[in-house]
C-alpha cells in the first residue's frame, strides 16, 4: 500500500503536492469547490496544510497604502480560513488525519530555481503547488 501524503496551500488557488512513499510524485492547483472530491479520491494517510489561522497578526492596515487594500487583505484572508475550517472538517469525517502549519513556519517562499534544488522536481510549477510541497515535505515519510 502506497503511503500518500498530500500537503494543501488554501487559496482561490488552491496548490496540491503528493508525496509517495516518500518522492514528490506530482504537483496540481484545484479550485477550492475540488477539495473535497480530492480528498475523498486520494484518502492520502495524512494532509498537511498551510493555516492561516494559526497566524496570531496576520496584517496590519498601517502597512497597506490605504484602507480599501487592508479590507481586501482582510475579505481574502476569511476566506482561507474558512477553506482551513473545510480541510479540517473534511478529513476528520474522512478519518484522515490532518494539521495545519502556520504561514510563518512554513518559512519562505522558494522560486523554482530554488524548489529544484531542495526536492529535485524540475518540472513546471507556480507558488501554490510549491508552498504545498514544502508543507509536506517535512512528514514525507512519517508514514510507512
């Protein structure tokens, strides 16, 4: 049996990243709305996902040049907790165990010069899938 590990970058853009057995095997963006269905296709052993909620300050409105962009900051930012809440959610009815990572611990974002270089994946890829990946990378053979 294939231990699938599955890490998620929640967004309008949501990016997937399967690790199998342990190798990065492939990378996909999904709108929110197939999360569900990718979930209950795949029953990976464990989901590993980027939670926005878990960020104590997640912006700060001095920050923005002015305060329609912080009420655009803030409108997106409920809307990513609330797709973690429907992870979260979903893989507990699934019985699939699930736990979220804060954007900060996640660390930085890699471009794909540099995802290369840590996974050795070179093949297409955009931000989501990479910021996927790295989330799940660190439990990539936590399960035999």
């Amino acid at each position: 049996m294939t231990a699938r590990i599955l890490g998620m970058d929640p967004g309008a853009s949501t990016g997937l990243a399967c690790y199998e057995d342990g190798v990065l095997t492939w990378l996909r963006t999904i709108e929110p709305h197939a999360i569900d269905h990718f979930l209950r296709d795949l029953m990976p052993a464990r989901v590993v996902f980027e939670d926005s909620r878990l960020e104590k300050r997640a912006w700060n409105a001095r920050t923005k040049k002015d305060y329609g962009a912080a009420l655009a900051t803030a409108r997106s930012l409920g809307q990513v907790d609330a797709w973690c809440s429907l992870i979260t959610s979903i893989c507990a009815n699934l019985g699939i165990p699930a736990h979220g990572i804060s954007p900060t611990a996640k660390g930085a974002k890699l471009d794909a010069a540099a995802f290369a270089v840590v996974t050795g994946w070179t093949a297409r890829s955009n931000q989501h899938e990479r910021d996927a990946a790295m989330l799940a990378r660190l439990y990539r053979r936590s399960i035999r």
